[in-house]
C-alpha cells in the first residue's frame, strides 16, 4: 500500500526563498557568455560602435552601493555600538536587491566575459580600442555579482546563543497547551 501525497503547493517551504545557488550564477554567466560569443562575431563589424563606458560606470556604482548596505546592515543587525537597530522590512528588500543583482551582475560577466574573449583574439583596430571597456565591465559585472551576494550574507540574522542548546526538532517560545 502506497502512502497519499498531500496536494501539490500544501508544502509549507515551497515559497520559501533561500540563499543564492553559487551554481545557478555560474550557469547564466556561461550561457551569457555563449550567447554573447555568438552575437559578437555575428554582428561586431555590421552594426556595433564604440563600446560605451556608461553601463561600466553604472555596474561599478551599483557595486560600491551595494558593498556599502551590506557592511552598514550587518554592523545594524549585529547592534554593534552606535548603529541603530534595523528595520525588518528594508532587511527583506536588500535581499531581494541583492538576490536581484546577483543574477543581473552573474549575467553581465558573462557578457563581459564573451564579448572581452573575443576582442583579444581579433587583431582589428576597433577591437583594440573596445578591450579597456569590455575589461573594465568584466571587473565592474563581477564586483556587482560579488557585493550582491555579500549583501545577502549580510542580510542573515545571526545565530542565537540559546540556538546551539536547543535540540533540532525542539520548537522556540511557548509549548502548546494539550
């Protein structure tokens, strides 16, 4: 005899979300980088001008920003001295960000990546006056991807000290009444 199945989305993690998969970043930069391999050798000298510095200089910013939350809300969820408390609700939407951009940041290295890949095995003028541009959003994409995911990290509440004396299926606060 077989066991009954509850009904399907009666699970109570099943929208639950968790950390970032290192793996599932890895996979999109490859696939971005495939892709971006792809079109750049297809289309480079049909339609493509200078590279532009903008979206490097946006991923950078967006990097040193998010760097910056992630060090500020770990000292604030730490309540270390002369940082006031944090508030819950902007905790749950640094980690959307941060869950957000690394996904966006993994994305655009494998863009950067792709698109640096190719500049410096072609030996044309223009593909050696777009290789800084393409570095440097190589290096801002993978500061993004990087900060992200320390922002996430930092986002996580710290273990309590009662934690660690509590068996695994024992329930915190009070014990229903029977």
């Amino acid at each position: 005899m077989t066991q009954a199945q509850p009904p399907r989305g009666s699970e109570p993690d099943r929208f639950r979300m968790g950390p970032t998969r290192i793996s599932t970043l890895v996979v999109a930069a490859l696939a971005a980088a495939a892709v971006a391999w792809l079109l750049i050798s297809t289309f480079y000298y049909d339609v493509a001008p200078d590279l532009p510095w903008l979206p490097v200089v946006t991923l950078g910013a967006l990097a040193v920003l998010e760097a910056y939350a992630a060090a500020n809300t770990r000292s604030r969820i730490e309540r270390r001295p002369g940082r006031y408390p944090v508030n819950p609700l902007l905790v749950a939407r640094f980690v959307v960000l941060a869950k957000a951009s690394s996904l966006a940041g993994a994305i655009f290295t494998g863009c950067y990546a792709g698109l640096t890949g190719w500049l410096f095995i072609e030996d044309t003028n223009a593909a050696m006056n777009d290789r800084p541009a393409a570095g440097a959003g190589l290096l801002a994409a993978l500061a993004l991807t990087v900060a992200a995911l320390w922002l996430e990290r930092a986002c996580r509440v710290p273990a309590q000290e009662d934690d660690e004396d509590r068996e695994p299926g024992e329930r915190q606060g009070p014990q229903p009444r029977r």
